[in-house]
C-alpha cells in the first residue's frame, strides 16, 4: 500500500530545499529581501502621499472645467466664446473634429493613473467620462465631454515632460540591482578567508602541518581565527615531530640489543635455534622499520614531475631477484609525485605480495580518461572481501586469510601516500586469483585545478 507523506513534511522539505545552501547566497537573499521590501514601501509612500493627492487634485480642476463646459454648450454660448475662455482658464483645446478624436487603447501604465483619474472625475460631476493619456509626441490627456454633439478635451500635460524615464527605470529598477550587486560582492569578501581556512584545514588534514593563515589583514575576528588556526597547526606539527623523534630514539635504542642478540645466535652452537633467532630479529628490524616509515609519511617531501613508468621499473628491478615481477606498461604522461613517498608504496606492494601472495606480481599502468591507473596483482589467494577497507588502516592484517606476520602497517602506508597525492585506492579479488591492488592518482593538469 502507497503511504502518502505528511504534508507537513513535505513541506518543510520543500523549504529545505529552496533555502539557498551557502553562507553568501543566504546573506544575499536576507538583504535583498530588505531591500526590495524598501523598495515596494518607497514606491507605497510616493504614491499614496503625493501622485494620488496630485490625480485627485487635476481631477477636480478638469470636473470644473467639464461642468462649465456642459452649463455654456446648455445655456447656447458661442463655441468660440468657449474655447476662449477654456484656453484661458487652462491649458486646454475643445476638439470637435471627429478625424482629430483620439483612438483609445489599453496602456496598462498609463491606466494605473487614468483609471483612478476617471473614477474621481465621476465622482465630482456625477456623470461617467471617458478618459485617456497620450504619451507621445506631447503628454497629452483626453476627456470625452457630455455634450449633445461628441467632443473631446484635449489638455497638454507640458509638466510631464520634466520626468525623467531613464531616472525613473534607474531607481525603480537600479537601485535594487546595484543594491544585490554590491550585496553578492560584500558577502564573497567576507566569506572569502572562510574558503581560505576550509582550504588550509584540507591541507593540515593531508599531513601539510606547516600550513600558516595571514593574521596581518583582514577584519579583526578573522585575524583572530586565523590565529587560533596557526597556534593549533604549529602544536600539530611540534606533536608530529615529538613523536617522530621518540620513535627514531625508540628503534635506535632497540636495534643495540637487537645486534647483541644477532651476534649471540652467530655463535651459538645449535644451528637450527640460532637461525630461528635471526629470522626473529630480521622481522623485528623490518618492523621498526615500517613504524619509523609509517609515522614518516613523507608529507614535507616537495612533489616533482616524475615519469611512473620509469620509476615502477626502478623498483621492481630491485626485488626481481626476491620475486618474479612482470611490467605491462602502457605510455601515461609524467605526474607530479613525491618520489621517495611513491617509491615507499611500490616497494610496499611488492613485500605485501611476497609475505602473503605468489609470484609473479603484475604491474601495469593505463591512462583512463581524466586519470593515470597504477595496478598491482599478485597471485595468491586473495583476500577476505568484507575485511578490504579495514585492512587498509593501521595494525589490521588478514591474518585468517594470508599468514599472520608483519605489523599490519604495509597498505596503511600504501592508503597514505595515495591520498597525499589526491588519489584512491582500491583493492579486490582478481578473478583468477590474487589480490588486486589499482591505485587511481589525477593528471598534472587536474592536480593543479583542485
């Protein structure tokens, strides 16, 4: 059964999704609000407090015109007699040539002001009067007179020519326009160093903890947030540095007995337990040496234009005599990487696959539309698909599926490096086997639009 929405809801909804999304748009729209509302109420006040009183005005003078008009045509005054005196009285001509009748049409801005012109002319002289205004060539104003014979009062309006259209259009129209105008811009001006501190808290957020905000310009509280900005970037930094330093003192104060132990076994006399313990000591080397790797992400390393090619060869080049390695390299232009970081991560596929995969490892790159794709098979059993995003965070190892040793720290320093370079990783199960490692990074020319 169809449950149908509460309209209260729907609603609130609707007004979710109508209310503009950023700080800028909604400050915009406030204001604008206020200032087309100040605009409607300047536009009341003009009218009600100084055209109406000038139509109601006009309007009585023409009724007197019209009533003297209808007593002189009854009463049988010559129609120069009238005309004279009209002229005389006003700016005003007696049309009784049907050819020079003007031909009425509807001009809705011109009727805002003839209709309540009509309605109040009616209500002096009691009778109905067609009334109609001419723009051009001269502002001219008609009245349709009760007489026995049809006529017309023609009654040129020369004030009207002092009112500026331009002046007119420009602040009825202009100023709201100028007005949002200036708004949009002031609102970007002061959302401006918030875009700057979203950008500086990506950067931190990448591992770029010497990112610094100016707290020389600017409004006092953003200086004053900027401040806070910095303070809290340099702890990041003193913190990250601390901790770098107490685990390179921490592996080389443990690689001392580590060697005297390595030194114990070569001279013990039982081969089989002396080469147990060096293996240990070797896994326990190559685990301070992923901590220390780990923790130096390589995020102060300057990035350069590298040819991926050339350096997935280099490296592969080093492990071929560990490992059978094979390379489907398709021509992918350079990319601007951290070198020693991406040399780090292909070495750490490599051991990945060795540790817990079969040879051979595949490495292959494409280009792929907007993005150059670095893929690295191996051909072991794969792992648990369930446990795929977890393995990529630190201390997780598939320890059910590919062997239990390592420091669960090889794709976390893989998953690092990738996102400082602005790419994604992604791992899955080949389907003929193996874990399949595809690593997505930008182009140079998409890296320096973001």
């Amino acid at each position: 059964m169809l449950k149908l929405q509460d309209p209260a809801k729907r609603k609130r909804s609707l007004v979710q999704w109508l209310k503009p999304r950023s700080s800028a748009m909604r400050t915009t729209l406030v204001i604008g609000i206020v200032v087309l509302m100040s605009q409607a109420l300047s536009i009341a006040f003009f009218w009600q407090n100084l055209y109406l009183p000038e139509i109601r005005q006009h309007a009585h003078s023409s009724a007197i015109k019209m009533l003297k008009l209808r007593d002189a045509e009854r009463e049988g005054v010559a129609p120069e007699i009238i005309d004279r005196a009209l002229r005389d009285y006003g700016n005003v001509e007696i049309v009784r040539d049907v050819e020079r009748f003007p031909s009425p049409r509807d001009k809705w801005f011109a009727e805002l002001f003839t209709d309540r012109f009509q309605k109040q002319l009616r209500r002096e002289i009691g009778f109905p009067s067609l009334v109609y205004f001419e723009f051009k060539p001269v502002p001219t104003l008609w009245i349709s007179a009760d007489t026995e014979q049809p006529m017309w009062v023609r009654e040129e309006l020369l004030f009207m020519q002092q009112y500026s259209p331009g002046i007119i259009l420009g602040w009825v129209l202009g100023v709201p326009l100028l007005s949002i105008i200036a708004i949009i811009i002031l609102a970007r001006q002061l959302n401006r160093p918030l875009k700057r501190l979203q950008l500086a808290a990506i950067r931190v957020g990448r591992g770029q903890h010497s990112t610094q905000l100016d707290v020389q310009s600017g409004p006092t509280e953003i200086r004053a947030v900027n401040r806070a900005f910095n303070q809290m970037t340099r702890q990041i930094h003193l913190a990250e540095q601390e901790r770098t330093v107490m685990l390179a003192g921490i592996s080389h104060d443990l690689r001392t007995p580590l060697t005297r132990m390595r030194l114990t076994a070569e001279v013990m006399r039982d081969r089989d337990l002396a080469e147990g313990l060096v293996t240990d000591i070797e896994d326990m080397d190559a685990i301070l040496d992923q901590f220390i790797a780990f923790m130096r992400d390589g995020s102060e390393e300057q990035a350069e234009q590298i040819d991926l090619n050339a350096l997935v060869s280099e490296v592969t080049q080093q492990f071929c005599h560990l490992i059978r390695i094979e390379t489907v390299l398709s021509e992918i232009p350079p990319l601007r990487l951290r070198k020693l970081s991406f040399k780090r991560l292909i070495g750490n596929l490599i051991q990945n696959a060795m540790r817990y995969g079969q040879a051979p490892v595949v490495f292959s790159t494409e280009e792929v539309g907007p993005n150059i794709l670095l893929r690295c098979r191996d051909h072991g059993q794969g792992i648990d698909e369930t446990r795929m995003q977890e393995l990529q965070e630190p201390f997780r190892r598939g320890d059910s599926a590919r062997g239990s040793q390592g420091s669960g720290l090889g794709l976390a320093i893989v998953a690092r490096i990738v996102l400082q370079h602005r790419g994604q990783l992604h791992l899955s199960n080949h389907p003929d086997g193996g874990l399949d490692v595809s690593i997505t990074l930008p182009k140079p020319r998409l890296w320096m639009r973001r």
